[in-house]
C-alpha cells in the first residue's frame, strides 16, 4: 500500500475550510505497518483521515496498521484520489472499493466513514498462495492451524476496535472461488464501519466545505 498527503486546496489558498487527507492505495503486505510508520514518522498526524482504496491483502499486517490507525486517532474512509492539478489540488471521490481485509483497515479508524457511492466488499481468509488454485490444493495441518489463528486473531481485533462480530460471520461465509459479496448500506452501519456522518468535521461541528 502507498501513502501520500492530498489537499483539495493549494498551500497559499489553504485555509480553515481546507481538506486535507492521507491515501492509502493497493494491497496490504508485510511492508505496509513499516511503510507507514515511516510515512508518518516526524509529522503531527492525530486526528488525520486516510482514504483507503484497496483490494485487501494479509491479516496479520491489517491487524498491525489498524493498531497503528487507532492509536493515532485516524478517521478512515473510502475514496478515490484524483491526482493534483497545475495548482496543487486533488480531487477525492466517493466510487472506491474496499475490498477483503481494507475493510477490516477500516475498521481501525477512530471514526469511519463510507460514502453511499462506495463499495466494501468480503470474503473468506485464505492462504494466500493457494488463492488461486483453492478448490483443488491439498493442506497440511499446520496450514489450517494457521488459517484457523488468523481467524482467532480478526475475530479478537473486530471486537476491539468496536465492529460487529457479523462483519467477520459474512466474510467467511463467502468462499474465496466466489465473487466478494458487496454489504449493503444497512450491514455497513450495522457492523460498524461507518460511524459518523460526515468527513472533515470541524472543532466547532462545522463541515468543511463541500462535504
């Protein structure tokens, strides 16, 4: 996953009304915590909002940055950044996906938000290098121990960072040969992925402007 600050206004014209915001764009791998300690390694990012654009990846390294993202009192949400123009400024749009573990990225916000253009969608963990082949791979036991831990440990982390347990029941009922199933915009409240109703909330309980 790649990391970048965006802002929908110039630095000279940026003032109290300006949006700001951290991408999060591609797969999630056993780089991504470290990457993004680095990115924000140095810079005041409490309170921050990633705009997560991803087609999901491992657990143990969604797990590690939704830790990461919690602690620092991150906002996520769904979107995706149209690259800035002569002037500097970036364009965030709602129709995005996230799929697989992002939703579990998600999760890790201190407050999330899913546009209604959005999509977030599911499925089962699997072993990552039998994906393709899994109907027909044969398994060691130590590989399904594996797979049945990392089931243990999501089901632990959707409970902590306050989603619903359903979140989890779904996925898995979703075998990785079938298409991602898409939660609805009621599932998505009900688990626990969209807690607020607008980004870039001010202090005062003002919005920013065009939101």
């Amino acid at each position: 996953m790649h990391f970048k600050w965006h802002s929908d206004s110039s630095i000279d014209d940026c003032g109290t009304t300006c949006r700001v915001w951290i991408s999060g764009v591609g797969p999630i791998t056993d780089r991504t915590p470290g990457d993004f300690d680095a990115f924000v390694s140095g810079k005041d990012v409490r309170g921050a909002t990633l705009v997560l654009d991803s087609e999901g990846g491992s657990v143990v390294n969604t797990i590690a940055l939704g830790h990461t993202l919690r602690r620092l009192d991150i906002t996520t949400t769904v979107g995706k950044t149209v690259a800035a123009d002569a002037r500097g400024r970036s364009t965030l749009s709602p129709a995005a996906d996230c799929e697989s573990m992002c939703a579990f990225i998600l999760l890790g916000g201190a407050r999330r938000y899913v546009p209604p253009q959005a999509r977030v969608l599911v499925h089962q963990i699997w072993l990552s290098g039998k994906r393709d082949r899994a109907t027909t791979a044969s398994y060691t036991a130590d590989e399904l121990v594996l797979v049945e831990h990392d089931i243990g440990a999501l089901a632990r982390y959707t409970v902590e960072m306050g989603g619903s347990i359903e979140l989890l029941e779904t996925a898995l009922k979703v075998p990785p040969w079938e298409p991602l199933y898409k939660l609805s915009g009621d599932e998505i409240q009900r688990m626990g992925l969209s807690t607020i109703d607008h980004l870039f909330q001010m202090s005062d309980g003002r919005v920013a402007a065009g939101q």
